[in-house]
C-alpha cells in the first residue's frame, strides 16, 4: 500500500469511529424536539460561517494550485450551489429554518453559546497557524465525515435529517439544507480529497496531515458535545 492509500485509509477509519465516540453518541440520543430543532438549524447557520472562515484562512497559505481547488469548493458555499437552486449555503439554512417556524432574524440575533464559541476559535487556531496541509486536512475532515460513500450508516448531515424525520416527522427533502449537503459533501470530499494524491508525497506530508485530521476530529467531538449538553437544556 503507497503512502496516499494508507493516508486515506486512515482518515476513513478516523470519520467512521467519530460516530462511535461518547460525543457523538450523547448527541444523537438527544431527542429533537421544535425548539432543539430550531437552536440545531440557527448554530448549523453559524457553523457554515465557520466554515467559511477557515476555508478562506487555508487558502491564503495553501499553493496557487491548491487555492484554485478551495476557490471552486467555496464558491457553491459562499456564492451559489447549483444543487440549491443556485443559493449559497449559509441562505439555504436560512430558508431551511422557514420549515420550523424560524424568521431570518432569528439567526441574526443568535449568539455563540461559550463552549460553540470555543470549538470555532480552535478551528480558527489550526487554520491560522498551522501548515498549510494540517490546515487543509483540518478542515477536509468535516467534509468527510460528511461523505455517505465513506461513512458507513451515513454522514452528519444524513443523520441529522433522519432525526427530524423520525423525531419530529419532517422529511428529509423539506429540510433543504441537510439535503443538499448530503450530496455537496460527498463530492466536496473526493475533490479535496484529490490534493493529497499530489502533495503528500514523503512522511513527514503524511504526518501534517494526521495532525490536522486528528485535532479537527478532537475539536468536532467537542462541538458536538456541547451541542448535546445545550439541546438537553431545552425543555
């Protein structure tokens, strides 16, 4: 096995055990209910700005090639996403909230709760100042964790739309966002996936990478843990 098949492996192995660890169960068991709901769909909202933030950090430091690859990544996310009705990813949760009663100024209201906000600061951290290839991979790790062809039994966001189907009766199609990420992610994924194949070629790529899956997993076990802890609050 070469070195980018092993990489690869590994970082499978690595999205499908996430949804083993405590974290992740204790989230999921939270049952939803219209108001866990509409506090999951706003900080879904938040997270996609996140997102947007340490992607557009990853590719200030990563190589010409490997902005070109982000660029066209993050413009369905920040611009229009063909598979959204040409709507950039942030809006389409928006409009997604419309089916559980929420009003755009629901999300421009909301604040980070502390431990969100310290989960967001973390992934900053690693995007900022890290190499460029533990940043990339910190950040390509939760599009992969996102990847239904990789994670057996689904990725987050295919989960999560089960849980409103089953918890709360609304379809997955109605809510939009999940839906659509549920196949974004999986293509998201293969093209940045792709970049290893070119960069990574002696042990010590292969070790930045790790790094940043590793951490990035890390911090998204804390996110969804806190996630838990304040969707249990809601009564």
């Amino acid at each position: 096995m070469n070195l980018v098949n092993e990489l690869t492996t590994t970082l499978d192995r690595m999205v499908n055990r996430q949804f083993e660890t405590l974290e992740l169960k204790k989230f999921f068991s939270v049952s939803l209910t219209l108001e866990r709901a509409r506090f999951y769909v706003i900080q879904s909202a938040l997270y996609t700005s996140n997102r947007r933030d340490c992607w557009g950090y990853v590719q200030g430091s990563a190589p010409l090639e490997v902005k070109r690859v982000i660029w066209q990544h993050e413009s369905e996310e920040l611009i229009q996403d063909p598979r959204a009705n040409n709507l950039d990813h942030y809006t389409l949760t928006v409009k997604q909230g419309e089916v559980i009663g929420l009003k755009p100024q629901d999300f421009e209201t909301e604040e980070l709760p502390s431990m969100v906000r310290a989960c967001f600061y973390a992934w900053h951290h690693i995007a900022i100042r890290s190499h460029w290839l533990t940043a990339y991979a910190s950040s390509h790790m939760l599009e992969r964790r996102n990847d239904g062809k990789i994670v057996k039994g689904g990725g987050m966001s295919y989960r999560m739309g089960k849980k409103f189907e089953n918890e709360l009766g609304i379809s997955l199609k109605k809510m939009i966002s999940l839906d659509v990420h549920v196949a974004a992610d999986m293509d998201h994924s293969e093209n940045i996936s792709e970049i290893f194949e070119r960069y990574v070629k002696t042990t010590e790529d292969r070790d930045l990478v790790l790094k940043g899956a590793e951490d990035s997993m890390a911090i998204d076990r804390a996110y969804r843990g806190a996630l838990g802890y304040y969707m249990e609050e809601i009564k």
